[in-house]
C-alpha cells in the first residue's frame, strides 16, 4: 500500500506528529485540527474502511479504544469530555482510505453532528 498516506505516515516516510505509538496502533495530530486537541488513531494494518474489517481484527479496535483512553488522561481531556469519531464511505466524509478515528477535546461539541 504505497500508495496511502497514513501507511507513509506510521512508516517514517511522509512526517507526522505521532504522539503514541504501540505494537499495532499509530497515533498522531491531524493536520487540520478541528478543536485544540485532534489526533487521529490508527492501526498499523492498512484497513481501508470500517466496512474491511475481518474477524481477525476486532481485538486490534479494542486496542485503538485502549489507546484512546491512554491519550484522553496523557492530552488532559478525560475530565471535561472528548469525542472519537470514524467517517465510514464518502457520504460520511472519509477522505482518506485508511481506518481511522478521530479523537477531538478541549472544547464543547454539539450533538448530533453536521
Ligand atoms: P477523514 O475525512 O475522516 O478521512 O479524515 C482525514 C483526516 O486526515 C483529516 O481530518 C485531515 C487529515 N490529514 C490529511 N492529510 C494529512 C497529513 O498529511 N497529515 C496529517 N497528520 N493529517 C492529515
């Protein structure tokens, strides 16, 4: 998968803030944050959709949720809140092909979303 940018991104080739890292899930800043805190956590695996995953996988979304509660407490967001969002297809707005969700605190958000 050459050819993704999030593969590039776990590889070291395109740079990326990577704020954790484990065995089987790379976390770093979104480019374009959409409040002041934004990371996108994703498997090293290239998955391209949520609608991709194969029985193998679900112990590596347990392990993207555990990662997701190691940040919350790291980037100081557990008390007041977070959201951790997956855009699945284009009418969900995924742009890139790479399963990933989106982790955003550090401000108030309105439900349901745009
Ligand atoms: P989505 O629209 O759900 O597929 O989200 C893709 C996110 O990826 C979007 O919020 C912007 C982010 N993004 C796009 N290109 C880059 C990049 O080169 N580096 C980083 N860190 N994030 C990127």
């Amino acid at each position: 998968m050459n050819s993704c940018l999030f593969c590039s991104i776990i590889k070291g080739d395109v740079k990326g803030d990577i704020v954790y890292q484990d065995e089987s899930v790379v976390a770093f800043r979104d480019i374009h944050p959409k409040a002041p805190v934004h990371i996108l956590i994703v498997p090293r695996k290239h998955i391209a959709t949520l609608l991709d995953l194969e029985q193998g996988d679900k112990g590596l979304m347990g392990d993207i949720f555990y990662a997701a509660t190691r940040l919350a407490k790291d980037k100081g967001i557990s008390e007041d809140g977070f959201r951790v969002v997956l855009n699945c297809g284009p009418g969900a707005g995924q742009s890139v092909y790479h399963i990933h969700f989106h982790m955003l605190g550090g401000r108030s958000f309105s439900w349901p979303p745009g």
